[in-house]
C-alpha cells in the first residue's frame, strides 16, 4: 500500500505542473517513502525541492532524500553553501 501510494506520488510529482498551493502536489509529497525512492526519482525531488518555498515540503524531500543513500552528498553539500543558516 505505501509503495504504491508513493509510485504515484512520483509520478505526479514527474508529470504535473508543480504548485506548492496545489493541494495534490502537496500530498503527493507527503505520500513519498525513502524505502522506495529510486536513482531516477532523485532528479525530480531536486527540481521540485528548489522550486519550493514551504519550509515544511523543503523539509519532508530533505528527508527523503536523506535517508536513501542514492550518492546525494553533492546535492547536501551545494545545499549547505547556498544557505548559511542550514544546518
């Protein structure tokens, strides 16, 4: 049930024109589970990550990310630069 809940959240995510005001964007970011996030997904966090503004949403992808160990220090390092007051 959480897999495919958060397959169709990617695929929402991958295929619709994001709004964080747009109440099925924001569900299908809470529907995503870093059990099965897949090296093809990453990309489409990033995208949407950057285009947030809702500390809340940042918050969740960060996690997300964060806990799939798909090589995203990169990304978490380039973070960090940007935002000096992340931590």
């Amino acid at each position: 049930m959480k897999q495919t809940r958060h397959e169709a959240a990617i695929e929402h995510l991958k295929i619709a024109i994001f709004s964080e005001r747009n109440s099925q964007c924001r569900e299908a970011i809470n529907n995503l589970d870093y059990h099965f996030i897949k090296a093809n997904d990453v990309q489409v966090l990033k995208d949407n990550y950057f285009k947030l503004m809702d500390i809340t949403l940042r918050n969740k992808i960060l996690g997300v990310l964060m806990l799939n160990e798909i090589g995203l220090k990169q990304f978490f390092w380039r973070h960090i630069k940007k935002n000096d007051t992340w931590i």
